[in-house]
C-alpha cells in the first residue's frame, strides 16, 4: 500500500507539472501570434452568415453532417418515432403501458430471499457445497437462542465479577420463565422441551452456567458458588460437574470478560439454548421452533428485561430468526421512506417541468402537475415490471432491491423525464407540435438512448457475478432501466404530446376538461418562457467560470488528484459486510452484537470434515487422523492441535474433539470400564449404569446390584495388532460406541456427543462416509 501511494504521488506530480507546461506553451504560443488550429476557417463563418433562412434556435437540432453513422441513424428513426406517437399518442399510450402491466402479474410468484447463506454464497461455490454435503451426510447446524447477562462497569473501576450467589439465583428465574414459556402454533403449544436439541433424547443441551448444578436450584442451595468455581476448574473430570446431558461445559463457552483464564472474574454469564434445525425445502420445515423464538423474543423484551435490569445489570439477546425479522422490519420501515421520497420527487419535477408565465391564472395552464404524477408512476411501473418479470420466471427479490432500485429508477427516470421535456420546451414555437416533438427526440433522443444503455450492460455485466445477492440486484436493476428507458420514449412522450395539446387549448392542469379563457392566457403561451434559475445560473455565472484557463487546470487537478486518492484508499477497504450497518439503529440486535465483541472469549464451532475414512485394518487412515499413541505426529488432528496454539494466525482457539480418539481409548483393554461383554457376548455398560445398578429415583444415585458382575472386557492386548482393532473388532464395535452412556466409570461414551459426528450408513463395507471433528474458531465478533 506504501509502494502504491508514493508511486500515485509521483504520478501526480509528473501530471501537474505536464498541465502547467502545456498552458504556458499554449500562452506563449498566443503571445507569439502563431495561428491557431481551432478557428475555424473564414469562409465558413461567411458561409454560415449566408444562410438566412436557418432558425434562431437551429443550433437544437443536431446536423446530420457532423454526426457519425449510429447517431444519423437514431436521428432518424426519433424523428421518426417523434412524428409516429404525435400522430397516435393514445395507441403508444395503451400499447406501451400493456406491457410492464402485463409483466406486473408475475408478483403473484414474489418471493423474498432473506437467507443469509442464500444471499451471499454462491450455489455452485466450495463453501456451499461443503454446507450441503454436511448437512446432508450430517445434521444441519443447530438454530441458536442466546442471552448475554453482564455487570456494568462504573465510570472509575471495571466491571465486577458476575459469579455470586445473587446473580445465580437470578439465572435460575430466568431459566424457569424460559422453561415454562409456551407458543402457539397451528392450535397446539411450543416449548423448548419439544424442539431443542436433545443428545441423550431426555434432557435439552442448554449451555449454561447452572448445568455445573444440572439446572437444580436445590443443589444450589446445597452446594454454593464454591462448587461452580471448583467446576470452572475441573468442568471435565469431575462427575457433579457434568451437565445434565451428561457431557463437560467449557466455561469459556458459557462465560465472558474474564481475564486470561480467570473465570471467577467473568462479568457476563452467556446462557445458550440449541434448538433442532432442519434442511429447508418448503420454508415450513422450522415452523414450530420459529413460532417458540418470537415468543422467546417477546418474554424477554416484556419479563425476563425489566428482571435484569433491576439487579442493576445488562441483558442482550437474539435468536436464529432475529437478523430475518429485524431486516423485515426495516423494510417496512423502508416503504415509508420510498413513498416520501416518490412524493418528493413527483413535486419536485412538477415544479421544474413547468413554466413561469407573467400572470398568476396562467399557472393552472403551464404547470405540469398531472405530467410529473404521469411520469413517476411510469418509474413505479418499471420497477414493479422488473420484479414481476423476474418472479414469474422463479428468481427471489432480497430486501436490498425493495430498498435501493426504487431510488435508482426514480433517480434516472426523473433525470430523463426533465431532459424530455425541457427539449421540447426549447423548440420555437412557430412549428406545429408534431415538429417540435420529433425535433426534441432528435437532439435528446441518442443521448438517452446511449445512457440508459450503457446503463443495462454495466448491470448485465455485474449480474455475471457469482454472489447471488448481487447477481439479483444487477438484473432487476438492468430490467427496471430498461423498462424505464423505454416508457420514457414511448408512454411519456405520448403524455407530453397531450399536456402540450392542453396547455395550448388553454385547459387547466389536472383539471383537463375546465378551460380558461384565452385572454387570461394571452401572452404567456407564445414567445420564449423565463428560464428557470438553475439555468440561468448555469448560463450566467458557472459556464463562464469555467471557461477561465485557471479555473480548468484547478478543476482538472482537483478532481485528478480526488481520482488518485480514491485509488490509494480502495486498498485499505477491509473485507467483510458488518451486521449492525444492515440493522435498524433501534434494534435489539445492536446491543448483542456490541455484547458478543466486549465479552465472548470464543467462536462459533469448526468442523473439519473427513470424507470416505476407510477404518479397515490395511489403511493408514486411522493413523493418519487420530492423535493419540502411535498415530503420524502430522496427524489431522495433531496439526489441529498445533494450529491452537497460534490462534491469531490460525482462527483456530482449542484442539478439536476426537470421536476416533475416544473410540480407540473406549475399546482399550486399559479401560476396563469402557468396552465391555455379557457373558453371551452382548454389550455390558458401565458399573455405575442400569442395569448393573439400582437407580434411586429420588437421589438419582446408582448403588451395584451385582447384575455385571461376570462382564469382562472386550478385547485382551492380543486381540488388537498395535494397539489398533482390526475391521471386523472395528465394525461390531462402532455401534456400541456410539449407543454407549458417559458416567463417571467411563466418561468415553460417544453416546450425545458424537451422535451426529458420523454418517455410519454403509459403513459395514470398512468406508466411513463423512465424519465431522469439532472445535472451536477464535472469537469472530468483529469484521
């Protein structure tokens, strides 16, 4: 960028010493007397003071002399063109509005694409492909529901610790409204119970704080925060730390603001509820868990809100549905904004398409009210023809073309519309109209051609790009302008057609039928109107600024240098979109987001997805991948262990969960209460579980009824060839695995947690489809 900068300066200087040796020899070129190239010769200034019989205002209309082929054609087919609709103004009229009217019935297909993976990421690109295939071989990403509790800071000292015994009983309230929270959907009732996560299929996968007292208030009340704090410490060894889903809670993923590793001192505890997610196909799919957030979203606004804030601290929240509801909101907002603008706009080109006459009655004749209205519903039309073009052809609207093409068309349309009219406006007024319009065609008419066409293709062009959201917005756009351009040029000059014909009749403005009298308007039809001030403005004072040789080498290096400088800028643009730029300012979500840059110590989930994983005894892929004794020290997961250690560079913040790893351990004969057999070779669980125990319902503790007593393990040290099973040990085992409970006798059971890190099917053949490894990226709060 340093390079890039310095070499733009150079540039600019070489530049500006070129301009000013250029003006002093063009200055002393003058002094000298040396005959200048661009005077014209005399005898064409004689020829052209010969010719008496050309107009005062000849110089309107372009000469076809000096003009090159393309644009001698389009004079010709405007003027043309101009002569056509003068004469049938009604049949351009209807034939040209039957087709954006026509196109307007393809809004019975509109839809709305608010997805944020649909919006940004190409179908065909690596990413996509890496969600489908692991949400099809896998289990889609589960929806999140999340509350940031937090201390406040004071102005002199940090913010205080949030792990005391107040606060605890707080989230405890907290938990209870959220559990006992019903929605209503289709006549029945939502709870979290029936849509959350569930990997023991019993109890939901809160992560939360209170899972170190398996969301027991009682124990609470027996243990104290000293357990909690003895759990920060020892979250996956400990057995009364387990959650009640009978898995380990990182405390770095349920707390936040602690300094290093001191998680006593966290200010903000981050209570987080998993729901279910399906792959959507008919948008019904999370129906019912869409129905649970927005009154999740309700009970925390009107209940949970004023709870926190009376113990002095903050609360900020979402849900998975929040960014596509608060989007929505904004463009309802939106729409307010677009009619203003609409309305300002419509004055505004009724004031600048009308004219100033002398007398206060002949205003009613001369302004152009019901024109403007005319040609800003021709944009509204444009616009709706464009959506419903691309509706009935199955291409989804996102909220950005609600929101900007509206404003762009209004903005060209509008442009066009004033350089129609103005053109006719100009032409004398001796003529009959059907010259005066074929003549305004014919001076405007190549230039708004050219424009609007150069238009669509920079739109054509960008719709190549792969990113569906701008591909969508460029062909909308391209659409709208083309529609636009050609309402311009067909439906709005038949409309000036008839407002001149009326102004001429003397008829008043929006009130056609109703004529004035033609003394009232005498005077002000003929002859030449004022110019309006803008005009006068241009033609008095800004062009003659400009012509001063001064005024030109300032101008030019202004802008040149303006033009270097953007250069130089455009490579610190950082990549990226921001989330709270696309939100309303009033947003809850504005609040989370600034929660989860100040106080989240860890990202979202990373998996590393291994296709095809051959286990069988012949392949090395098992020591390719897993880490523990006797796996290739450049192993997947011994590299993802390493590339934590250098978070900054690698996004990757902890070693990632290992289901290989915990398989093999489970099934060695050093873990002993791992893999075990009945006597008739069925799977034995653990001493601490039924049925090799009497559960006691009302401890929950698990006394030995001597039921697996003559369980023994399932392979000796002989049995395995270096430690590794062979296919068939690894084949029969694998299910066990997968279906067997972590207790504390063994802690390995990938039953929960790894219930969906495997697509098992077919694996009977030694080929594992896909099988996911999980950990964590660093703190992606910020872009």
């Amino acid at each position: 960028a340093e390079c890039l900068d310095f070499s733009l300066v150079v540039v600019y200087i070489v530049f500006l010493c070129a301009i000013l040796l250029w003006g002093l020899l063009y200055r002393t070129r003058g002094r000298t007397g040396f005959p200048s190239q661009t005077k014209p010769p005399k005898n064409a200034d004689d020829k052209s003071n010969n010719n008496g019989n050309v107009p005062e205002n000849s110089a309107q209309v372009p000469k076809a002399a000096s003009s090159s082929i393309v644009q001698t054609y389009m004079s010709t087919f405007f003027r043309r063109h101009g002569v056509f609709v003068t004469r049938h103004p009604l049949l351009v009229l209807c034939a040209s509005l039957l087709v954006p009217i026509l196109l307007c019935i393809g809004l019975i297909r509109f839809k709305v694409e608010t997805r944020p993976e649909k919006l940004w990421v190409s179908p065909g690109s690596q990413t996509a492909y890496e969600k489908q295939y692991f949400d099809s071989h896998l289990a889609p990403f589960y929806r999140i529901e999340q509350l940031v509790l937090a201390t406040s800071a004071s102005d002199q000292l940090e913010a205080p610790t949030i792990v005391n015994d107040n606060n605890f009983k707080l989230l405890f309230q907290i938990q209870k409204k959220i559990d006992d929270l019903r929605a209503n959907y289709s006549g029945s009732t939502v709870s979290l119970a029936d849509i959350c996560l569930k990997p023991l299929s019993t109890d939901c996968a809160t992560q939360s704080v209170l899972q170190y007292f398996q969301l027991d208030p009682k124990k609470h009340d027996d243990l104290g925060i000293d357990h909690a704090k003895f759990c920060f410490e020892h979250y996956s060894s400990e057995e009364t730390c387990l959650s009640t889903f009978q898995s380990p809670i990182d405390p770095s993923t349920i707390l936040g603001g602690f300094p290093g590793s001191n998680f006593t001192e966290a200010s903000a505890f981050v209570i987080t509820y998993p729901v279910n997610n399906k792959v959507e196909t008919t948008g019904q799919e999370n129906a019912k868990a869409m129905a649970w957030e927005r009154a999740y979203i309700n009970l925390v606004k009107e209940e949970i809100l004023p709870m926190v804030l009376a113990q002095n601290l903050t609360l900020s929240f979402s849900s998975e549905s929040s960014i596509k509801d608060e989007l929505n909101r904004e463009s309802t907002a939106d729409a307010i904004t677009i009619v203003i603008s609409y309305i300002v706009m419509f004055a505004y080109i009724s004031f600048t398409l009308g004219d100033r006459p002398s007398r206060l009655w002949a205003l009613f004749v001369s302004s152009k009210v019901l024109l403007g209205l005319s040609g800003v519903v021709l944009v509204m039309l444009s616009v709706l023809g464009s959506m419903g073009f691309f509706s009935a052809v199955g291409v989804k609207s996102t909220l950005i073309i609600m929101e900007v093409i509206p404003f762009l068309v209004l903005a060209v349309g509008v442009d066009n519309m004033c350089i129609l009219v103005h053109a006719v406006k100009r032409q004398p007024d001796g003529i009959v109209l059907e010259e005066r319009i074929s003549n305004a065609l014919v001076e405007v008419g190549p230039s708004i051609t050219l424009a609007s066409l150069a238009e669509v293709l920079a739109f054509s062009v960008s719709a190549i790009n792969p990113m569906p959201a701008t591909r969508a917005f460029s062909m909308f756009a391209a659409m709208a302008v083309l529609l636009d351009f050609v309402l311009q040029v067909t439906a709005f000059v038949a409309l000036i057609v008839y407002d001149f014909r009326r102004a001429e009749d003397g008829r008043i403005d929006c009130v056609p039928c109703a004529r004035l009298k033609s003394s009232t308007v005498a005077g002000d039809n003929g002859g030449h109107q004022r110019l309006h001030f803008v005009a006068r403005y241009m033609k008095d004072v800004h062009g003659p600024i400009l012509g001063y040789r001064p005024v030109k080498f300032i101008v030019i290096a202004v802008f040149v240098g303006l033009a270097f400088a953007s250069i130089a800028m455009s490579t610190r643009l950082q990549p990226g979109l921001e989330q709270k730029i696309v939100l309303p300012r009033d947003s809850y979500l504005q609040g989370y987001f600034d929660d989860l840059e100040k106080y989240m110590k860890v990202g979202p989930p990373l998996y590393f997805v291994v296709k095809n994983f051959n286990y069988s005894s012949a392949s090395e892929n098992t020591n390719q991948i897993c880490s523990i004794n006797q796996c290739n020290s450049n192993s997947l997961l011994n590299e993802i262990a390493r590339q934590s250690l250098s978070p900054e560079t690698s996004y990757i913040a902890k070693p990632a969960a290992s289901w290989l790893d915990d398989f093999l351990i489970w099934m060695s004969p050093e873990a002993f209460g791992c893999c075990r057999k009945f006597v008739n070779g069925n799977y034995c669980p653990p001493d601490d579980q039924p049925p090799c125990c009497q559960l006691d319902q009302d401890s929950g503790s698990c006394s030995s009824n001597g039921a697996c007593n003559n369980c023994t393990t399932c392979f000796l040290h002989s049995d395995l060839h270096n430690g590794r099973p062979s296919t068939t040990q690894f084949r029969e085992k694998l299910p066990w695995f997968l279906d067997a409970l972590p207790s504390s006798d063994c802690s390995k059971g990938g039953k929960g947690a790894y219930s969906t890190s495997l697509d098992h099917s077919g694996y009977e053949n030694g080929i594992i489809q896909a099988s996911a490894f999980r950990t964590y990226h660093t703190p992606l709060n910020k872009q």
